[in-house]
C-alpha cells in the first residue's frame, strides 16, 4: 500500500446665471437704463444668538470592545479540558495488539526504539480510559518530547538508567507502575511484558502534581484555502524499519495493519483527523538492550521539514522549535502557520532513515 478562505454621493448645486439684456439693433442707441438706488448694508454690531446643541443631537463617543477570542484545547482544536495531561509509553508491536484503550487519545506519537522497532506515546486529556496497555518502559526521547506540554504525567513501566535520569531532572511527573502500583495489573489478554494494563481514571484522581497542558504549538481551523491546491493523498506508508500505515476514507485516517483497518481491544477503530509527517533526526543514546541493540534519541529540538496529511490532501512545511520547554511551530513556504483539522492527531516522528511513500 501506497502514501504518502460607494458611498454615493450627490451633490445639488445652485448657480445664479445672469441675463444679459440687449438693446434692439437700430441706426439711434437707446439711453442707459436708469440706475436704480440702492441701501448700502451695513453689518449689525449686535452679534448673532450662539448655536446651541441639544443632548439628543450632540456627539456621543462610544468605545466598543473587540470579540472574545473562543479559547479551544491546544491538543484538539475543540472544548478546553482543565483536566491533566497523562501520556502513557504504548507497545506497538504484533505481541502488543490489539492495544487497549489507543483509540481515546487525542495525540498519539510514534517513535523508533532499538532494533527497528517503534513504540507509541499516546497523550490523553479529552477522555481517560478505564483501561489502556499495554504499558512499557520510559525512552530518552519522552523526556525530550513531551516537556513541550509543561508538567505532563508519563504512564510508564520501568526504564533504563539512563532514560530515567533524564525523567527525574526534568518537570515531568514520573506516574510509573512503581510510583502508583495500585492502579496497574496484569491481563490475562497477552503474557509478560505485553499485559501490563492502566486505569487512567484513577491516576487522574490521584493526588500528583500533573498540571493542565501549555500549548505545544499546534493551531487549528476547520478549512484551510491551502487545500485547494494541495497534493491529493489516500494512502501513506512510513516506515521506520517497521511500517506506520494510513488509509483516507474521506472523513478520517483509519490506521491499517496486515493490510485491514485496525481496532483497539475494545473493538473501536483507531482513526485520525490528521497525520503529521515530522521529519526528525535521531542518534544512539548510549542505552543498549539485552542483545545489545542501541536505543535511539529522537530528536524534537531543533528544526526541519513535515507534511501534513489532512483532508486527503498533504501540505508541506518546516518546523522549528527552538527550546525544550517551548512549543514546535509549523509553517509554510511562505511563513504562515499550517492549520491541523480540529480532532486527533498521530504524529509520526520519521528519523533520517526513514522512507515514505504516498499515492
């Protein structure tokens, strides 16, 4: 499979036109009228009565203040969420699926592990699951990714030395099996490692010090003009060694595996109103597994180039962002911010060795 918005005026104006009154021809003039007298007008020294104006026709200043802005959620476009934000680390492969609660997030990032494999960062604000897994561990990459949020909650299941320092220096607030282990279990749905499930609910409950999200830089708008013009795009393939796969229906992204529409465990498809293409660079962060496969960084700071599938159609750009605190901004080839479709969103974190294919 293939992917890749007179006054009219008028005037009347009175002339005094004057008449010229001309003698009859004949050989003997007539005389000159007489002149008739005439008063000079003398100017009164008495000035005339000021003019005054009534309260119902006197000037009235009036300050009008400009519309209310309707403030929307920076992770959907749609109704503000004073809720946490929780991001939980996501197994994505075969052993993994059918993952459980994946189709509630609102943005789901897919990012590369070691040995060609990737795993998922699914972010929830608009709806937490009583349910999601299966839960693994804490890479690097998160702790860059996801400071852009401000002080998010990271669901996860252990990590490495490494990955875990970085976690404890950063405001991210470690909601790990070990720090709240009453709200984890393990399903029978899979064996170890990829049966270690969450109930979102209850860590939201919890007392943490998670806050609400800062925005990471994504605007949105229904209709785009852009679009118009934009390449057309039904199918996109991005493989980072193992292939992410997308479907346009003509409303949604569906998310494909083994070639069928994919659905979470609750037997609710996992769709999108927006792909995003974010084309990274990524390099080895000193962690190795068991069998001594490097653990990659993917890298968010910094700057480069996407393509945003929406609508069935693909807009290019670049992104940049520029602190690790700070939001990522997506522009066009002319400055403007390049607008997501309100809804959710995957963002696919596609490092230098990636390929893509579109059709």
């Amino acid at each position: 499979m293939t992917i890749r918005v007179l006054h009219r005026r008028s005037r009347i104006a009175a002339a005094l036109v004057p008449f010229l009154l001309l003698a009859g021809c004949g050989s003997d003039p007539s005389p000159a009228p007489p002149v008739p007298e005439t008063t000079p007008v003398v100017a009164s020294s008495t000035p005339p009565p000021p003019v005054t104006t009534s309260p119902s026709t006197s000037a009235v200043t009036t300050t009008s203040k400009p519309p209310a802005v309707k403030k929307t959620s920076p992770l959907t476009g749609g109704e503000v969420i004073d809720g946490p934000v929780l991001a939980v680390k996501i197994d994505n492969t075969s052993a993994g699926r059918p993952q459980f609660g994946l189709s509630s997030a609102d943005i789901v990032y897919v990012e590369q592990v070691e040995a060609g494999l990737t795993r998922l960062v699914a972010v929830f604000q608009s709806d937490l699951p009583t349910e999601v897994g299966p839960v693994r561990s804490v890479r690097s990459t998160d702790v860059e990714l996801l400071q852009a949020y401000g002080s998010p909650g990271l669901v996860f299941s252990g990590g490495a030395g490494g990955p875990m320092a970085l976690l404890a220096a950063s405001p991210i607030v470690n909601l790990s099996e070990d720090s709240l282990p009453q709200y984890f279990w393990r399903s029978d749905a899979a064996s170890a490692p990829y049966n270690l499930h969450v109930d979102l609910t209850k860590i939201a409950e919890a007392d943490t010090d998670v806050t609400p999200t800062t925005p990471i830089g994504f605007t949105f708008a229904a209709k785009d003009k852009r679009l118009a013009t934009a390449k057309k795009v039904t199918d996109i393939t991005v493989a980072m060694v193992t292939e992410v796969q997308f479907t346009y229906t003509g409303s949604k992204y569906q998310v494909v595996h083994d070639g069928e529409p994919y659905e979470d465990a609750g037997g609710n498809p996992v769709v999108a109103d927006n792909v995003l293409l974010q084309n990274v660079v990524n390099e080895p962060d000193g962690t190795v597994d068991s069998v001594g496969s490097p653990s990659y960084e993917t890298h968010t700071v910094g700057e480069g180039t996407f393509t945003l599938f929406r609508d069935g159609r693909a807009i290019d750009g670049t992104w940049k962002r520029t602190d690790v605190d700070g939001p990522t901004t997506y522009l066009d080839d002319k400055g403007k911010a390049v607008d997501l479709k309100p809804g959710k969103s995957w963002v696919l974190l596609a490092p230098q060795n990636s390929t893509v294919t579109v059709s």
